[in-house]
C-alpha cells in the first residue's frame, strides 16, 4: 500500500470512494456528482487529496484537507474533512497512514495545526485521532451553518 497525493489522474479512485463516504453520510448514490466534486477540487487547487492505494491501484481510502487560517491566532492551517476507508480495507491501518500524511503535509507547508469534526457517535474515528494526538478542543463553542444557496459542485 502506498499514500500518494490525487491529481487528475486518479480522479475516478477518489470519486469511487468519494460516493461510498457521502453514502456512509445518508446521501444518494450519484457518482456523477462525486467524480464532478473531486475533479472540480483538484483542477482549482481547492484541496489537497490523499490517496491510499493498493498494489494494483484501488483506491483503499483518502483523506480531503482544505487549506485556511485561523485569525485570531494569525496562522495557517487545515481543516480535515474527509476521512475515508472502504469497508473491505478498515483495519488495515490505511486511515492512520492517511493521517500522518496529512500531517506531515502540514508541516511541509507550514501551517500551523489541522482541524476536524466528526460526529459524536463515530467512536472509532474519535479513537484514532486521539490515538493520533488530536485532542477535543474547547467545547464553549457551538457548531452554527447558514445555506446560501445549493450548489453541486
């Protein structure tokens, strides 16, 4: 197995994944969409994607960070939005190679930290970003969303 970042030659792995996790989320099939989505962040340079492949180039998994800053600390960071892995390769420790990626990314690009959210029930993945060094930030926060309006991509 091997962490490579995406680039448009493995949009196609990324999006096959990519709809498998918006369905883990509740969301319809529509590989369409997801191939659209993924193609659409890496041409822009939008994102950066990390691949986990196998030896024969199946996408295992991925992980999607959006570069941003923090204001009130004045620095550079990443917010960690997706984390995925195909339920046939979970306990293969593809999602913790997807994350010290990720963060050896960060460091290679100066940013000072990585952000994340995850749902309160998703106990394994609570487990490994503990395991990883995350640790659960200040909790007098509150979660707010405005819709704009619907976009596709």
């Amino acid at each position: 197995m091997e962490v490579v970042r995406a680039d448009l030659s493995h949009v196609a792995e990324v999006a096959r994944l990519f709809d498998s996790y918006r369905q883990f989320y509740d969301c319809k099939f529509d590989r369409q969409l997801a191939f659209e989505f993924i193609q659409s962040r890496i041409e822009n340079n939008e994102s950066v994607i990390f691949l986990a492949l196998d030896n024969q180039g199946k996408g295992l998994g991925f992980t999607q960070l959006y570069p941003s800053f923090c204001s009130v600390e004045a620095i550079k960071i990443f917010i960690l939005y997706d984390l995925y892995v195909d339920t046939n390769s979970r306990k293969m420790n593809i999602g913790r190679s997807l994350m010290e990626k990720a963060r050896e990314h960060a460091k290679e690009t100066r940013s000072a930290r990585i952000d994340l959210l995850t749902d309160k029930n998703n106990y394994s993945a609570k487990k490994l970003y503990e395991k990883l060094g995350y640790t659960k930030t200040n909790e007098s926060f509150h979660s707010y969303s405005l819709v704009v309006q619907l976009s596709t991509i």
